[in-house]
C-alpha cells in the first residue's frame, strides 16, 4: 500500500508540474519564415535541381544498360561509370557555365603504356540559365601525353524540361544514336590496333 500510494503521489505532483500550454510562438515562426525565405527558396531550388540530374542520370543509365551489357559480358576489363578528367573537358568545352553536373564514361583499353582507348561519354548538367542540358559524346585515340585523336564524335547539345516528354524523347534519342553508333566505334578500335 505504501508503494502504491507513493506512486500516486508521485504522479499527481507530475501533473501539477507539467505546463498548461504552450506559449504563443505564432509571430516568431511568422518572422523567421519571413527572414529565412530567401534561403528557403534557395534550398528548394537546389533540391530540385539536383533530383533532376538524378533522375536523368539515372534515366540515361536504363537506356544504355543493354549496350553496357554487352560491353561487359564481351570486355570485362573495361570500365564503367568512370569520370576522367579527360572526359570532363571534353564537356567542359561543349557545355559552359554549369551549376550541376553527371558526367559518365565507359572505356574501353588496349593494353600498354599509352593504350589507344575507346570512350562513351554522358553528361546531364544544369546550367545558369536554369535548363537540363545533355550530350553524348565517343572518342577513339590516345588520352597521355603523347596523345592522339584517332575519330571523335559529339552529339549535338539538347536542353529540355525536366520531367517532360520532350526530354524522355531526347534521352530515348541520344541512347539510340550511341547504341546505333557503337558497332562502327568498335570496328575502328579494331582497325587501329590491327595497324
């Protein structure tokens, strides 16, 4: 009965302690919300901006995994999801003043010192002015200092909405004119290290 009644007291002074109510905190929240606005926006922008390269990222991956399948199943020493400094500048040059940025290559090597290589590059950036852009681009030659170009080849930039059909057409394109294009890089790797 004792434990049982201290209990009880114990419990009937914490509801005695607890508070009535919150304080009114309306205008506080009403300020800071005006105050952090600006930011706020900001953030928001940003968010979006960043889930849109994502999602075409991540979109182009689907369109291309088939031919990045059978790169793999075919050269397994090649690499995938690379980003080269190389490949960097060549979208660098094609695609100023960006904010955010996927850029990804597959490569395949010769074996060597100074490899002749072939290179499948993909970028989706966010540029100042506010518009996903994306390109593709293929480059067969050497990347080292004693380099050289042996064919290269650049889509021609796009820029669409995010999340609208037009870029699903234009991401469905470039995947098919790199896929379409393929077959003919591979032959010209070949035919430069027959040589």
């Amino acid at each position: 009965m004792e434990k049982v009644a201290a209990d009880l007291g114990a419990w009937l002074e914490l509801d005695e302690r607890s508070p009535e109510g919150a304080s009114d905190t309306s205008e506080l929240w009403k300020t800071l919300r005006e105050a952090a606005a600006p930011r706020l926006t900001e953030a928001e922008k940003e968010a979006k901006e960043q889930q849109c390269i994502r999602m075409a990222a991540r979109r182009m991956q689907e369109l291309l995994d088939p031919l990045v399948t059978e790169i793999r199943e075919n050269f397994p020493a090649a690499e995938f999801n690379v980003r080269p400094r190389f490949v960097e500048t060549l979208f660098k040059v094609s695609m100023r003043d960006n904010t955010l940025e996927d850029i990804r290559a597959t490569i395949i090597s010769s074996s060597g010192q100074n490899p002749i290589r072939l290179i499948i590059g993909v970028a989706v950036m966010i540029t100042t002015d506010n518009l996903l852009h994306y390109c593709g681009s293929y480059y067969l030659g050497k990347t080292g200092t004693m380099g050289g170009t042996i064919e290269e080849w650049m889509s021609d930039k796009a820029t669409a909405p995010c999340g609208s059909i037009e870029l699903e057409a234009g991401l469905t394109g470039l995947a098919q004119e790199i896929t379409e294009g393929f077959p003919g890089w591979l032959r010209k790797l070949n035919d430069s290290l027959s040589v």
